[in-house]
C-alpha cells in the first residue's frame, strides 16, 4: 500500500504543479508597468530552462548521495515559488502609485488578496 500510496502522491503533485507556471506569470506581470512588461515576460519564459538545469542537478545528487537528498532540491525550488505565492497573498507588491494610474482597473483580479475575491 505504502508504494501504491507514493506513486499517487508524486502523480498528484505533478498534476498540481501544472497550474505553478501560468499563475506565476500572471500574478508577476501585474505587478509591473506596461515598459517592464515585455522584459519581464521575456525573463519568465526564459526561466522555464530551470527545469532543464533542475532535472539533471537531482541526478547528479541522487548518484553521489541518494535520492531522498535528491528531493531537496525540487523542494527548495518549491519553497521560493511558495515564498513568491505568500507575498502576493501579504500584498508585498501592491504600490499605491500603481493603484492610482490608468493600469490599476486593467489588472486589478491580480492584485487583490484572494480571500477577499472569493468571499472568505
């Protein structure tokens, strides 16, 4: 049971880390101005290339040291996506310049804390 139980597991976390990147880009691009925009578009669609340095970094510490070390390493990166998602829910990014500019209304659903979008 207990393999069966850490397949689902690694087959769920999959599933959800599916929704991290197009959440990220979202959430990142509303907090910047239409001139950072197109460079911080560009800068996020270029860090999809961790995954292919991340990746080979887990093998190369899963063949020297073992694999339960090698899972720290997609759990550190998972940690800053996490620290990334707890500022945006602690409205770290929310500029009052920014608020009060003609871009506010336009991506306002970006920088309201969720808790207050849905009711909660």
């Amino acid at each position: 049971f207990v393999g069966l139980a850490s397949v689902l597991a690694v087959c769920a976390s999959s599933f959800f880390m599916s929704m991290v990147f197009p959440t990220n880009f979202g959430l990142t691009l509303a907090t910047l101005d239409k001139d950072e925009t197109e460079v911080g578009a560009s800068l996020l669609v270029m860090s999809i290339i961790g995954g292919a340095v991340i990746t080979p970094l887990m093998g190369v510490v899963s063949d020297n040291f073992s694999i339960n070390i090698a899972y720290l390493i997609p759990s550190a990166c998972l940690v800053v996506v996490a620290l990334h998602a707890a500022q945006h829910w602690q409205g770290w990014f929310e500029d009052e310049e920014w608020k009060s500019s003609d871009n506010s209304s336009e991506h306002q659903r970006f920088s309201e804390i969720p808790a207050q979008r849905f009711g909660a």
